[in-house]
C-alpha cells in the first residue's frame, strides 16, 4: 500500500464517525428545544490525537471533528447516502460545544441539534421519498447461528449514563466505539462486532458497502460475531468508508474498488445464518436546500 494512500487512511479512519447510531435510541417530541449555550468553531485541518464523535457527559455535551453530513444524521437518524446537498458537508468539520438547560435530558440531544442547525447554520431542507438499490439484511430459512446477549439491566431501565461515540485507528485496523459496550472492529483480516443490534449493524454495513443496508430481520437483542474478510475485499471496504466520510482520495486508492467486492463479507453472513440480497426499497431522503458554512455567533 502506498504512502500516499495509507496517509488518506490514517485521516479518514479518526474523521470516521457513525453518530446517527447513537440517536437511534433517543426518543423525538415536538416542541422545540435548544441547547442553553452553544460553541462552533472550526476543526483544525490537523487530526488530533482525539478521535472524532459524540461525548455527552450531563450536561455537556462535545461534538469532535464533525461534518456537517455527520450531524444531520445524528439529528435527524438518516444514513449518509440518503443526505443530499453541497459537497463541502461532507468534509469542512465542526467542534461544538454546548451544554443541555436545566431539566434537559440525552433524549432530547437531537432535538437540540436540528435547532442549532436551523439557527447557527442558517440550514433549511425538505424531504422527500426516492427509490434506491439496496442490500436487504434478513435471515435465512434455518435461522441465526449466533446467539443474542442477555438484556442489559441498564439499557432497558432507562439508566442514563456518559454517552461516547468515537473512532480511531490507521491503516492496519479501525475501532468505533458506539457506546454502552458496542463496538466495531475491522481488522487485517476480519469484522469483529460487538454488542450490536441489528439496525445498528446495518447502518455501520452501509458505511462499508456500495449502496444502503436496511434491516430486514425484524430480530431483537444484541450479538457478539465476527466476519472473516479477504484482505481484498477488507481494503475496499475501507475505500468506501472513506469516500461517505467525504475523503479526497488520489486515483491509486479509487482504483482498488475495480478489483475489489463484498463477496467474502457476504460468505460470512450467510454461514452465520443471514441473507444480503440486492433490492429495491423507497427510502426517506433528507435534502438540504441551504446552510452557511460559517455559522453564526452566539
């Protein structure tokens, strides 16, 4: 692997953040809600030591390194390829700080967050429906071959704690912590999922293929399983995440998905009891029709 490339690698995988994951479980209201103060500055073009994600810690709340992509669809839980506007959303990146107001809850986060984008941002947007190809994530007629997680007492009492979404790594292998104990890892070789639920791993899935991964399993639970991977198909994989992180990657690097599939990734799923098929399906499109990409002041 060249130089060049491995050095797009080691700044795609800190940028590489699946926020939206972390919202999945925050519930939406209508009233509108805000943050009591909020800080936007611009991310150095530097990588820090950091890794870019979520930290919401009671009342403070830490966005690092972020796209403007990337916040959409953590506020408004919409997959990277279902958001369409310029293309510097996908890579100019924001540190905010903000803290809740008094009475406020992790629940609400979201909420909060489409309120900065309107207000900081100036950002409007519609939505629309839009049929696309799709991998179906379902289970094949003999069922799963893992087994799911027993419950996690904190998680169904409603016990909140420090949230945590972040990722880091280089070449060699990437780690994304989605928090509460759930985790990805792709390694040399394999795809080492931790904690996961199943809408969860189709969105990171999505992240790492050629077009959306929706859920079909209609399963529920956590799993613990790891997918082999061909160290072909692995580096494209790779590629991929990079360019829906809004990475410039040089030619050499593109030049790797003509070679490079998904076969060995949809070996592993089925010997552990899934389908990955090619579909149609409409999904829901969150189209922005305007943002500054300096945000307001205070």
């Amino acid at each position: 692997m060249s130089s060049t490339i491995r050095s797009c690698y080691s700044k795609f995988v800190r940028r590489l953040t699946l926020l939206f994951i972390a919202s999945a479980a925050f519930a939406f209201g209508q009233t509108r809600l805000e943050f009591e103060v909020a800080s936007i500055k611009l991310a150095p073009d530097q990588i820090q030591q950091v890794g870019a994600g979520l930290h919401i810690d009671g009342a403070q709340i830490a966005l690092t390194d972020l796209s403007i992509k990337d916040i959409v669809g953590m506020a408004y839980r919409v997959k990277p390829n279902q958001i369409l506007g310029p293309d510097w959303i996908a890579s100019q990146r924001y540190n905010i700080a903000a803290k809740l107001p008094d009475g406020g809850s992790q629940d609400q986060v979201p909420q909060m967050i489409q309120s900065l984008l309107a207000d900081r941002f100036q950002m409007k947007m519609h939505r629309e429906n839009r049929d696309f190809q799709v991998y179906a994530l379902g289970v094949g007629k003999g069922g799963l071959k893992i087994t799911a997680l027993p419950p996690d007492p904190d998680s169904d009492n409603g016990v909140a704690s420090p949230v945590n979404v972040a990722a880091g790594g280089n070449a060699d292998g990437v780690s994304i912590s989605l928090g509460r104990g759930t985790s990805l890892n792709l390694g040399a070789t394999s795809l080492e999922a931790k904690k996961i639920d199943m809408p969860t791993f189709a969105d990171l899935l999505t992240r790492f293929t050629d077009r959306p991964v929706v859920d079909m399993t209609s399963i529920k639970g956590r799993y613990d399983f790891t997918l082999e991977l061909t160290p072909e198909d692995r580096t494209a994989m790779l590629v991929r995440s990079a360019l829906a992180a809004g990475v410039v990657l040089p030619p050499q690097a593109l030049r790797i998905l003509e070679s490079g599939s998904i076969a060995s990734l949809i070996s592993s799923l089925e010997k552990i009891g899934f389908t990955f098929e090619t579909r149609k399906a409409p999904l829901e499109v969150l189209v922005i029709d305007s943002v500054q990409k300096t945000p307001t002041e205070n």
